[in-house]
C-alpha cells in the first residue's frame, strides 16, 4: 500500500483530533469501541458504588468516567441511556 501525502495528512489529522481520556483506571477515546466503552461504563459504575477511603482513585474519577463514557455511546453509537444501563446489567 503506498501512503500518499494527503491520506498521510488525513491520518495525522485524525489522531490530533481525537480526544482521549485519561480518567482514573480508565483510558478510552473517541474511537474506541463500543463493547470496550460498556466496559468501561461498568468498571466506572462499580468501582463508584463500591468505593472506600483510601483507594487509588477519587470516587468523582469513577463519576467522571462514567459520564465520558456514556456521552460517546450516546454520540458515536447511537445509544441511549436505558440501551446503556442494560448492557452494562448483564457485565
């Protein structure tokens, strides 16, 4: 495969624009998919509901998380907020 100069250009732009995150345990973007993103959105829900002084992260870390990574499910895959709660029941 040979690597023009404009698809080089596009791929370079891609990876600028992509927005990563690094919250807490959790690294997750924009493009990461969607059965990773549910995966992240059940870690952040237990890691919350199942928080003791002391741990690593911050409990707001888990909250944020969890938002991130509901709002790219919402956005990227078209889910809604009951879609996501169900998947992330049966994790």
């Amino acid at each position: 495969m040979k690597l023009t100069e404009s698809k080089l250009r596009e791929m370079i732009r891609e990876v600028i624009t992509e927005k990563t995150n690094y919250i807490g345990p959790f690294v997750f973007s924009d493009r990461t998919d969607k059965e990773d993103l549910l995966d992240v959105v059940a870690g952040a829900v237990d890691g919350y509901s199942n928080y003791t002084k002391g741990m690593e992260y911050k409990k707001s870390d888990y909250k944020k998380a969890y938002q991130e990574a509901e709002k790219i499910l919402k956005k990227k895959h078209g889910m809604s907020s009951n879609e996501i709660n169900r998947e992330t029941r049966n994790r």
